[in-house]
C-alpha cells in the first residue's frame, strides 16, 4: 500500500476494474435475486447533493444484499421529458443572465460549452453523459447495460402500451383540470418557468356560501367539517371588495370577494362579471347565514385578512382554531360602533364539533390557555394550531351537532362533505396555490382551469383499494410513513396526465397530447428487464408491439401469436419473460421523501392496475433532503452541491461516508465543510490502521491462545456486525457506519492502549467487510493488499456469531475502562499529582445483595423490603444496618427497569473482581504515572479517610496520594 491515502488513485483504480470485470451486470441464476430501484435523475442540470445521498444510499443496500449472496439487480435510466428541459434551452438559447451563471458558476459547465446547449436535445445528451460519469465516478454499482432516457423511440414504445391498457380499463378519462397559469405569457407554467413558488402546489379548497340579502360571500377552507363550528366571519377593513355575478351550470349568483379574488374567479370554470365595488365597511357588522346550519352569524374586521388567500374572506371557528379564538378575544373590548356594532362579542358561545382524546370541549382555548399564548402575534400562536389540527386530522371524530356524520372520522369526512354541500349548493370546489406563485416575467400566477383535458382516474374507489391491499403487503420504510402513504392515498384526486408542450410520448389515442413526466415514470422498472435485449441487439423498435409487452410483461396472449405479430423467435420470447419473472417484482423502491405525495403514489397505482398481485412492489424507503451550509439548494437558482464537485473535491469513499453518516432516514441533512473535513481525517485514520496492520505481518487467528482483550474485541466486533446489519436492513444508514465505523474505531483503539495485537488481522478483514458498502474503492485496495484475489465487493458480509459473545470480557473491560476513567476524573478536579493509587473492591455484603437480587428477580420476588430482610438475617451483615437499606433501595430499582444484565455476570463464574483489577495494575500503572494498589473493602490495609465504604460491585472507591500541583 502508499505510503498516504490517495483517494482519487485508488478509485480510478478500482472503477476501470469494476467496469472491465462486469461483476454487477446481473443476470438470472439459482441465487435469491433483489431488484432495487432509485428514482431515474432529471436531467435538467448536474447531479447534486440530493442526488447522492438517495443514490448512496441504494448503492449501499444493493451492495450489502450481494455480499450476502443475493444476486442483485442494481439499474439506471435518465429522466427528460416534460417541459424543464425545453424551458432551460430556452433560457440558455436567450443568455438569461441568472441561469448562465448559475449552470456556469454552479453547475461547472465550461464556458465555451455552455451556450451551445440551446436545444432540448443538446441538454439532454449533455447531462446524459455528464451524470453517468458522475455515477460511475462515485462507484456505483450499477448495470449500466440498461440504462436508457425516457425520450427513446423504444421507451415511448413501452409508454404507448402502457397507456392504451390503461385507458381499455377506464382508468384515463377526459375533463377539465386545474393548472398553474401565467396571465401574461397566457400558457401554463412548469418549474423551470418560476421565480418565486416553485414547490407550490394546487389545493383543493372548499368555498362555503354564506349568504346575505342577494349576495353570498363566500370562504374558503381546507376543512369543511368545521363549517359546523363557525361563530362569525372575518373581513379586512382596509381592503376594498368587488361585487360579482358568478355563473357555474347555469346557477347566477351574486358574490362579493376580494378584487385579487375576482381576478382568479376569472381562470375558473365559472362565468364571472364584475358589478360593483364593496367598501368593506358595507359588509362588516352584518348578519349572515350559514348555509350548512342556518345559523346567524356576523361578520367582524380583522387585519389579518389576506386578500390574496381564498376568497378575501375568512370564517371563524373559534373552539378549534387557536387564531380565530385570540382574534375573538382580542375584540372583546374594542370598540367597534363604527360598523354598527354594540352587541357584546362574549357572548359569542364557542361551539364545539370534534371529539379529540387529547382535548376538552374547546382544544383551541384549552391550548392557548396551557401555553400561555396572550395574543395572535405569539409565535407560540403558529405551533398551537399546527398541534390541534393534527390531533384532530389524526384522532378526531365528528359529534352530534354534525347531524349524520356523527361519529366520522376527520381523517376521512372532507371528499364526503364536500361532495354533500356542493350537490346542496352550501358549497364549490376552488383551487388555490399552496403558496404564491411568480412567473420568471414577474407576474403572479393563477390557478387555470384547462377544458378538454386528460385525467388519470386516481379517485376511482376500486382503484384505490387495490392500491391499500398493495401497501398492507409492503414493507414501508421508516415504518411510520405507512400512514402518510395511507393519507395520500386516501386525498389523491383525478390527475392530468397530459400536456401539449414538452418532451415526451403522445397519448396514443389522442395524439394531440403529450403523456406528462410524472405520468411516464410509473413502471419503468420493468422497463430495465427489457432494455437489456434492446442493448444487445435481440430486439429492435419493430419489434415491440402491444403483444409483445402483453406477453413478455403480463403473461398474456399466446407465444405462437405473439411471435407471429413481434417478428420473434418464441424461444427469445420465453426468455425475455423468464428473465421479467426471475427479477419482478421490485424488492425495493428508495426515494426521497419529496415523492411520497406524487411520484411514489403513481408507481404504487399504476402497478396495481396493471400487474398479477405476485408482481406488486415489495417494500417502499423514504429518506430525507439535503441542505448546503444550512441553506436549501435549488438546481436554477442557487446553491448547489454537485456530486462531481464533492467527489473531485473529497474523493468518492469520503463524499458517501460523510452524506450518509450527517442525517438518519427522513430526517434532512446538512452538507458542511466542517462536516466533509472530519469525515476525511477519519478515513486517513482507517487507511493508516489497514497499512500498519498489514505491514506488521501478523496473522493470527482464533485458534490462538486469547487473553481476555482478545475475547473482548472479539465480542465487540460481533455486537457490531449484528448492529450494522440491523440498521442496514432497516435502511438506517447512519446507525450502520457508527457500528461499522465510529464505535468498532473507539473499541480498536482500546483494543491497542490496552495492549492487544493478536487479533488485529483478524479485526481488519471484518471491518474492511463491513465497510466496504461504505467505502467501496478504499476496501477493495485493503483487501487486495491483504492477499485477497476476489474483490471484497463479492465477499462475504460479515455475519454475527452468537459463540463468540463473551459478557464476561466485556464486563470486565467496561469495570477496567470505568475505573480508570473514575481515576482521571478525580486527578483532573482535584488538580493532583498522584504519587500512588488504591482501589477498594465492594465488601462481600453488597456482592451478596446483587447475588440475592438475581435471584429474586428469576423468582419473580424481588421487592426492597424482602431483600433488606434476607441480607439483615445474615448475622455477618447486621452491623451493616444502616447502608444495606441505601444500598437496596439503589440496586432494585435498577433490576426493575432492566438494567440487570451487568448484575447477573457479575455473579457468574466468569468474573473475579479483585482478580480482575490486579491483572490490570500493570495497565493502570502506565496509564497514570503512579503506583496502583488494590484492596477488599472488608479488610483494606491501608484506607486512611474511609473510601472503602464508597465501593460498590464492578465500581471500585479510589483513593489517590499525591500532592497539589504547582
């Protein structure tokens, strides 16, 4: 081995083998196949730190599988369809300013390359190359034999199928659909298109119509349960409102809403004139009816109405939303005349809708009574109501004031009440942006809605069941997200799955349309099957007719025919579909959680309404996002981490040790210099323990004769190894790398201050094993120089061995370690120079307490006072009556919880406390300085202040002689 850990040499090294050896090119043999997936990248820019935490983390899960024998399907494709891409050629064909500097600057595109990607196409050939680079430079171990990009004629061959089956099903049918607008530019607006708002999503709103006189204001809400609750509206005073006539099926009615409401009413469906305008003093102080009780209710100002949101008008229920309450409250003694209004606000009765278990009658003044929050301005404010609603969302049931909803779920009730107050006109469907939206023109965006429009049928009951039989099979990964996939599921509506700009494949029967992105990347992996033949030339475009796929894919059609129509040879039919049904189905879909709500529901739907439930996903993995220096990145805007940045920068083993071991599962992570640097001289450290190991020649095994901290790092390793694959199986990257890595690292380091080296070589093979899904490049260049001619890639993973679990080493390290520590914690406070230490054993009355209490709680006896009265009938012990009490009182509680273990080796065979601290006085000695001297607290020969008494079983009392430093 170098001399110094030279990463980008080592990995280069290791990739070119890799590639030329084709170990992860996968075909179907006897072994247990696993067939993982990631979500193929969009090419609309370079690989970013995003990208290589979801990337990793499938490369170290597929490469953990096949070291335990699974043979493992590992693939890639690239994403390009939609509109982004057509939107960055645009912008570079154009010079935008901002995006030449960002995809120079940021992205590293050279210069002289960068404005002559002005095409879609250019792009996506680019950062095709570009991003399969960047794989292959980060060591994945991926069959690249089967990627392809999502604007392949062959691909849009597989699309076409998709779609006409799907549509044969009645699962596409043709409507109107809201999309994200731009008044100026007159044309929907993707992603690419947006300045401000780009994660924005439409909502779903219901507008509730409470009516005055003529006119109906209506508001706007997520909740339509809580109408029930509603004691008065909100209106701003200092905004001035319009009077409209709203026309929607034939129904004429006269609204009054904010003027950037009547603005978005004018994108709808409905037929919108302007009438008048409304000074809002006009409609505050009214009485209006609600049209889901019939109750009377009144309108009164507040500030904090948003004419942009909704309607412009907002209503109030003040039991259950913790604003509406303090904006209630805060009324109480103002003085409102100047809107008509005298009445006394107080006697305004709250009125309460939802049972929840964590609540009273009223949650919202019960929460903001018992966090102190006086007044809306509270920060505290914001975090009450996100804490009620969820608990009513999640636990909540609809009480009796609901009529025939009683006992309904909230979780479950919006589509039926919203559904009840439309058919009964108390309510409309309006949708609304999640948050504003801003065209990169500079104009506010809308919510349009597109007649003559392709849908998906994701609200289709039957469908959507099959979808839960599908998700009550799988394995969902954290397991808590189950309920959130639940929750989607349950909220998924109709979706477009067309457009009429873009990249892409056309709807195959209405070629006017093309199938949108989200909508082609639903089965793809199946795709990966078959794009393998494509790349070895067996099959060509002709080829792959609809019975092609209804046979190889489904199982459908007879060969004979299917030959006939394909062009093929039965005999290469029968194989495509052997190698379909070797590898379906996928045994694990890894995403970002960003895709749970959309791109991960789709896989799940569109797999149900195609394949055999045998051919269902098996298990779904969710991780968090990545942040640069705390800030979010944003591929257009600013900044960004690329992966080929962090990889030519750290080299490869160290930009995935580092992303994978800042952050576990969803929870986001934070790429930091600081971070990247540590990570570094960690694996310098690695490297320098695997050169000195193997340089020193050694090569014991365990048919050597062990000393105790033999026995010891043997029994930690095996913790670890159990540990490390515990959490890979639940796809916990972080805790893998801390048993793998960290920990096991601390314990070698023991292992060597305390003198052992027997089994060094033995520790090193392990480890490079348990890291090598880690680091891949590092280990392999270890186990090479170890006299491995196979690469570690392929060997096998370490697996945990019961019969090499010695409690007893490890308890007797832990008292070694614990004691010195207690040691040097006592020179450092105590700021001596110790000239000689004594150590006191327990005395035999509280070994004899532990002994006893092991034996109660087998018994199932173990109380306080039982055991105080066994050890006082010990006539030895009775002088002891004053501290076996304490002691007791100390020790059973400890039992109780279960922390006992330690206890019960204690009494073993195994453990001779005295015996133990004299074999370790050499070890001690050197450590500290000083002579050490051990005593039994029974009989100490020298305890000048009485420490003896302190002593307690596997924690020795310490006395120390010495004197005040200077």
């Amino acid at each position: 081995m170098e001399q110094d850990y030279k990463p980008h040499e080592i990995e280069k090294k290791w990739q070119k083998k890799w590639n030329e050896s084709q170990i992860f090119q996968a075909e179907p043999d006897k072994r247990e196949k696993f067939f993982i997936t990631i979500p193929y990248p969009y090419l609309n820019g370079n690989l970013h730190a995003g990208h290589t935490r979801t990337f990793t983390i499938g490369d170290v899960v597929a490469r953990h599988k096949r070291m335990l024998g699974y043979n493992v399907l590992y693939p890639m494709g690239f994403h390009v369809t939609g509109t982004p891409i057509v939107g960055l050629a645009e912008l570079i064909a154009n010079r935008d300013p901002q995006t030449m500097d960002v995809y120079e600057r940021l992205h590293g595109i050279p210069g002289d390359i960068l404005p002559t990607l002005d095409t879609p196409e250019k792009i996506v050939d680019y950062f095709k190359l570009e991003s399969e680079k960047a794989m292959r430079n980060i060591g994945y171990s991926i069959d690249w034999r089967r990627k392809f990009t999502t604007t392949d004629p062959t691909y849009k061959k597989f699309i076409e199928w998709q779609y006409i089956r799907l549509e044969e099903k009645g699962l596409i049918v043709k409507g109107s659909h809201p999309v994200k607008w731009c008044p100026n530019d007159n044309n929907p607006v993707e992603d690419h298109d947006i300045l401000h708002g780009e994660e924005a999503t439409i909502v779903e709103y219901t507008l509730i119509k409470f009516r005055y006189k003529d006119m109906v204001l209506p508001c706007a809400t997520l909740r339509p349960e809580t109408t029930y609750g509603v004691t008065n509206l909100w209106v701003n005073p200092d905004v001035t409102y319009v009077k409209a006539k709203v026309t929607l099926d034939g129904n004429e009615e006269f609204w009054v809403v904010s003027k950037e409401a009547f603005r978005k009413l004018t994108f709808t469906d409905r037929t919108v004139e302007y009438i008048e305008d409304m000074p809002a003093k006009s409609i505050i102080g009214i009485k209006l009816t609600n049209p889901v009780t019939d109750d009377e209710v009144i309108s009164l100002p507040a500030s904090f109405v948003r004419p942009e949101n909704g309607s412009g008008i907002v209503m109030s229920v003040p039991a259950h939303a913790p604003f509406d309450y303090l904006a209630l409250r805060d009324l109480y003694d103002v003085d409102l005349s100047e809107y008509g209004i005298t009445e006394d606000l107080r006697k305004i009765k709250l009125i309460s809708l939802i049972k929840v278990p964590e609540f009273g009658e009223f949650p919202a003044k019960e929460i903001v009574e018992s966090m102190g929050i006086t007044s809306q301005k509270d920060p505290k404010a914001e975090e009450a109501t996100k804490i009620v609603y969820r608990r009513e969302f999640h636990g909540g049931v609809l009480k009796e004031l609901t009529g025939k909803y009683e006992g309904q779920a909230v979780s479950k009730i919006k589509d039926i009440l919203t559904k009840d107050f439309i058919s009964s006109n108390a309510g409309e469907i309006f949708y609304e942006f999640s948050e504003p939206v801003v065209c990169r023109c500079g104009t506010s965006c809308v919510v349009n809605m597109v007649k003559g429009q392709w849908f998906l049928n994701y609200s289709n009951p039957e469908w959507k069941a099959k979808v839960y039989n599908c998700l009550d099979q799988m394995r969902v990964i954290p397991e808590e997200y189950r309920v959130e996939f639940e929750n989607k599921i349950d909220w998924l509506k109709d979706k477009a799955c067309a457009r009429r700009k873009g990249l892409g494949t056309h709807l195959p029967f209405d070629k006017e349309w093309l199938i949108e992105s989200l909508g082609d990347s639903t089965i793809y992996m199946s795709y990966y099957i078959i794009v393998r033949f494509i790349e070895s030339g067996e099959l060509k475009i002709e080829n792959l007719t609809l019975s092609f796929f209804d046979y190889v894919l489904l199982g459908k059609g007879d060969l004979a025919a299917a030959s006939a129509d394909t062009g093929l040879s039965p005999e290469l039919l029968e194989e495509i579909r052997r190698h379909f049904n070797y590898w379906y189905p996928v045994d694990l879909r890894s995403s970002g959680k960003d895709l749970v709500p959309n791109h991960l529901l789709f896989f799940l739907f569109h797999h149900v309404a195609l394949f055999e439930e045998e051919k269902w996903p098996k298990a779904l993995a969710v991780n968090g996002f990545v942040s640069l220096e705390g800030q979010k990145m944003s591929k257009s805007k600013g900044p960004i981490l690329t992966m080929e940045s962090a990889v030519s920068t750290y080299g490869a083993d160290i930009t995935r040790m580092y992303i994978l071991s800042t952050a576990e599962q969803t929870q986001d992570a934070d790429w930091q210099k600081t971070g990247i640097e540590s990570a570094r001289r960690q694996v310098d450290r690695f490297y320098s323990f695997a050169k000195n190991v193997i340089e020193s020649g050694k090569r014991a095994d365990l048919s050597t004769e062990l000393k105790q901290i033999d026995r010891w790092i043997l029994s930690r390793i095996q913790n670890y190894i159990r540990d490390t694959n515990a959490a890979l199986y639940s796809i916990q990257t972080r805790e893998a790398i801390q048993n793998s890595f960290f920990l096991l690292q601390n314990d070698i380091k023991w292992y060597q201050r305390r003198g052992g080296e027997t089994l060094l070589y033995y520790v090193l093979d392990n480890w490079v094993r348990l890291m090598s899904p880690f680091t891949p490049h590092l280990c392999e260049e270890i186990w090479e120089a170890m006299g491995h001619k196979d690469p570690v890639s392929l060997a096998q993973y370490p697996l945990y061995n019961e019969d090499l679990i010695d409690d007893g080493a490890e308890l007797a390290e832990e008292t070694i370690k614990g004691t010195l520590e207690d040691i040097e914690e006592i020179i450092r406070v105590t700021k001596m120079t110790p000239q000689k230490v004594h150590l006191y054993t327990a005395p035999a009355w509280k070994a004899e307490a532990i002994r006893c209490a092991c034996e109660m709680q087998l018994e199932c006896s173990l109380e306080v006072g039982t055991l105080i009265k066994k050890l006082m009938a010990n006539p030895d012990f009775k002088r002891f009556g004053k501290e076996i009490p304490k002691f007791v009182q100390k020790i059973v509680p400890e039992f109780k919880s279960g922390s006992s273990d330690r206890y019960e080796i204690l009494t073993g065979p195994d453990i001779d406390e005295k015996a133990l601290l004299k074999e370790s006085v050499s070890f001690l000695e050197k450590e500290i300085g000083c002579p050490v001297e051990v005593h039994s607290a029974d009989s100490p020969a020298f305890d000048p202040e009485k420490k003896s008494r302190f002593a307690e079983p596997l924690r020795p009392a310490i006395y120390i002689e010495g004197k005040k430093k200077e």
